[in-house]
C-alpha cells in the first residue's frame, strides 16, 4: 500500500543517472476544514490529503491535517527555460489562489510554499522568479526550504572523529 | 555558526549510516532519501525539522516494508 504519494516504481529512474531534483508545493497543514470545502474555496484538487489520526503506515499515524497541491518538480538535466516556465505557470497559479488562501485561519493551520531538494551535486541550487514571490506573499504563504545532501563520493570525516575534535578544542 | 554546520554534517551523515546499516545499495540509498523527503513535507514539519536517528531507523524499516 502506498501510503505517501511515493512512487518507488517510478523512483527507479533514477537508477540510470542519479542526480538532484526540486519539488515545489503548495502545502497546508496543522487543523483544516474539510477537504471538499478547501477544494472548493481554492478552486483545486490536492495532490494529497491527510487527516490527522488516519494510520499511514504500519509503524505510524499522520500527526496533522494535509492538503498538499505539487505545483512543479524537476531534475537539474532539465533546461533552465523549462523550469523559469514552469515556475512563472506556478505563480499564475498561486497568485489565482491568494485571496482564499490569505483568508485561512492562520490559529488553526499552517500555509506554506514547501521547496524540497535532494542534492547529488556539489554545486547548484535555485532561483525563484519575482512573481512567485509575490503570489506567495499575497497569499501569505510561508517558505519552507527542505534540503537533503546525498553525496556518494565524498570521504568525510566520520562522528567520532568529529566528536574527538570537538572534546580537543 | 561553526556548530550549526557540524550538525548539519552530522545530520547528512545519519541518513548515510542508516543506509549502511540496513544495507542499502546506491539506489535503494536515493530511493531512501526521497522517502524521507516525502514523510517530512506530509507530516508537516518545518523544513529545518529533522528526523532523529531512531525516527531515521524506524523509517528505514517502513521504507523496505514498501
């Protein structure tokens, strides 16, 4: 059962080239009203949604409400033009949700723009176009960076050399 | 700001000693990473709310359970 959205099938296509990828969503989170009811008011259907309580593995229960839209993802083989219109489509998109997602309680849930990264390269990163930002902000959205390094080859020094230096100093 | 930047280290180097640990191949290695990714964006935590090690093990294990 695929509890997650995560799709370990289409996940093997990393096996040819492992590289970085980005996520960028629309995340809602915390105490929401009913998921029609956001659908409804956003005018969008969530790529997931969570209810607190609700099992979503064998080990674990979902802490929080979610209503999660993906709004754009990409590899850093794509090119750049693709993902600056990509990232201009999302904020067309954010900026046609603000005003219903400015108007949420923001004592009950948390609205955030999550940006999720994971890095296999030593160099890179991401820019985000102005008006993004400024969807974002009309909409009072929240910036979440989640940044996971997966380098294969570096050597680096392990925790208890680390922990050795420290005592040292 | 010296510390922040050890932990940092420490933290990447916790995902790589799980994968280790539970024997993870390149992929199931990356493979691992996106899963950890994809619990963290939908258990709502703030992007620098990281697993603890004992979380990281418990989520190896549900991640083979897949």
């Amino acid at each position: 059962m695929n509890f997650l959205n995560y799709d370990r099938a289409m996940d093997r296509s990393l096996e040819v080239n492992a590289m970085s990828t980005v996520e960028i969503s629309l995340r809602l989170s915390g105490q929401l009203p009913e998921t029609a009811v956001l659908n409804r008011e956003l005018g969008a259907v969530p790529t997931q949604t969570r209810r607190r309580g609700e099992p979503v593995s064998k080990r674990r229960v979902q802490p929080v409400d979610l209503w999660l839209l993906e709004l754009a993802k990409w590899d850093d083989d794509r090119p750049i033009e693709e993902i600056e219109s990509s990232l201009q489509q999302v904020a067309t998109q954010l900026a046609a949700m603000a005003k219903p997602l400015a108007m949420l309680d923001r004592t009950q849930c948390q609205a955030d723009l999550y940006i999720s990264t994971v890095r296999e390269d030593d160099q890179g990163g991401l820019g985000l176009p102005a008006a993004l930002i400024m969807a974002a902000g009309a909409a009072g959205l929240g910036l979440q960076f989640s940044i996971l390094v997966m380098l294969d080859d570096v050597a680096e020094p392990t925790n208890v050399a680390l922990d050795s230096l420290a005592v040292g100093v | 700001m010296e510390r922040k930047r050890d932990a940092n280290r420490r933290d990447r180097q916790m995902v790589d000693a799980i994968a280790h640990e539970k024997g993870f191949d390149q992929l199931q290695r990356r493979q691992f990473g996106d899963y950890i990714e994809a619990v963290k964006r939908a258990e709502g935590r703030g992007g620098a709310d990281n697993f603890t090690r004992e979380e990281l093990l418990e989520l190896a294990d549900e991640f083979l359970e897949l």
